[in-house]
C-alpha cells in the first residue's frame, strides 16, 4: 500500500452501487421477483429505488416483509442476482444475465480510478453486497484491476451495514489510524454517510446515484460532488487539507 511524502497511508473507500455502477435495474428486478414469489404487493417505484444501498433484508424488513418470510425473500433475491439468467443483458442485447450484470459502469469511472490510483491511494471497494457478489461484479465490469481490494458484506448478516463493513476492510489492509493513515468514503446514499460518521470518517457524496433530494447533505456529507469527472479532484483537496 502507498504512502504519500512519507506520511500515512491514503485510502479511498469506494461504494459499488450508484457510485461506481448504476445497478438499480438489476437490483430492483431481483427484489420485485422476491415480492411476487413470495405472493406480497410490490412496493412502489420510489420505493424500490430505496432499495440500492443498504443491505437486502434491512430493505425488505422496511417494506413490512413479514419476519417468518424474510430468510427466504433474501435467498430468492439471491438466486435471482447471482444465478438466474433471465433478464436482458443491456451490454449485449440478445443475451440474458442474472441480476448481478443487468448493470454498467457509470461514464467515467474508469478514467477517474486510473488517475487515483496513478496518485498513490489505495482503492478499495466498500459495499453493503455481499462480498461473494461484489467480487464477481468488480470482475465482470474490469473494476477489480483498477482498484487494491474489494470488501463487502456477509452472507450470515453478521456484516451488512456500512460501518461494519469499512471496519472490516480496514482490519484486513492494515489501517492504522494512530499511525497516520487517513481514508475517505465516497458514496451515493445516507448509508456511506452514517457509515463512514460511525467510524470516525468523512464522506464525500455523489449525486449522481441514488440519494434522494438533500438526503446526503442531512446525513452530514462533507461534500457533495454532481459529475463523475470531479472525483478525482475532490480527493486530492479532501487529502491536502
């Protein structure tokens, strides 16, 4: 891992969903096929776009999934996401793909993590999926070279709020506070927000995901950035400070 001018480590906390990839068709998709098997009322179109964030089975609890049914809505969404290749995959018309890969990379992205990397911050991917589906995402879509780790959730929801899952990934880089190291998170939604606040952390905000109107500024967002192209810029003023 890089150090900057000798000092601490310098580390950029990706979000996935709605900061690096818009992967609200996937993601609602899998969750509406959860609702209907399970034969309850698909909540709303404003509804489901809450839905890309926070962990799965927080989202489903929200929409008054009732107790006894919500291991198996989780597992359905699952299948969906990651196995079930039934939706038309917008990268190569004509195939279909699990849930997981009805999604794209935002304009930009790629470009803004070559020249954070070229800078020496390390990158990691912070995000509330479960790391067994992040991983392939990150594959699938050639983030995994562009970034140093990936770092996701559990599959036993021991982990799955964004605050667990930056402490997670900062015990297996090493991150030491004490030490100097310095990180920041980047995301789209009031969960990076609460999540890098939990751990002592800013967050810078991303409009173009997720966030509803003011969401990010309410939860305490440092800053908030509207275009992919301010990324890199933002970092480099955050960490300069």
């Amino acid at each position: 891992m890089t150090e900057a001018n000798g000092q601490g480590k310098r580390v950029v906390l990706l979000d996935l969903d709605g900061t690096l990839t818009q992967s609200d068709p996937g993601i609602i998709a899998c969750a509406v096929k959860a609702f209907e098997e399970l034969g309850l009322p698909v909540p709303d179109d404003a509804e489901m776009h809450r839905f890309i964030g926070p962990a799965i089975i927080e989202s489903f609890k929200r929409n008054h999934m009732p107790d006894d049914l919500l291991d198996e809505g989780v597992r359905i969404y699952r299948e969906y996401y990651a196995d079930k290749p039934v939706f038309d995959d917008p990268n190569n018309p004509g195939q279909k793909v699990p849930g997981r890969f009805y999604n794209r990379v935002y304009d930009g992205i790629p470009e803004q993590l070559n020249r954070l990397r070229a800078e020496g911050y390390y990158l990691a991917v912070a995000t509330c999926k479960p790391e067994y589906q992040a991983k392939p995402v990150c594959d699938h879509f050639h983030l995994t070279e562009l970034v140093d780790g990936v770092y996701g959730a559990s599959t036993d929801n021991s982990r799955i709020d964004k605050d667990q899952v930056i402490r997670y990934c900062f015990e297996q880089i090493g991150f030491d506070k004490s030490a100097g190291d310095k990180a920041l998170m980047v995301g789209d939604r009031w969960t990076d927000v609460d999540g890098a606040i939990a751990c002592g952390l800013d967050c810078l905000g991303c409009r173009w995901g997720y966030a509803e109107p003011g969401e990010l500024e309410q939860h305490g967002a440092y800053r908030v950035i509207d275009h992919v192209d301010e990324l890199t810029a933002a970092v480099d003023e955050y960490f300069a400070r």
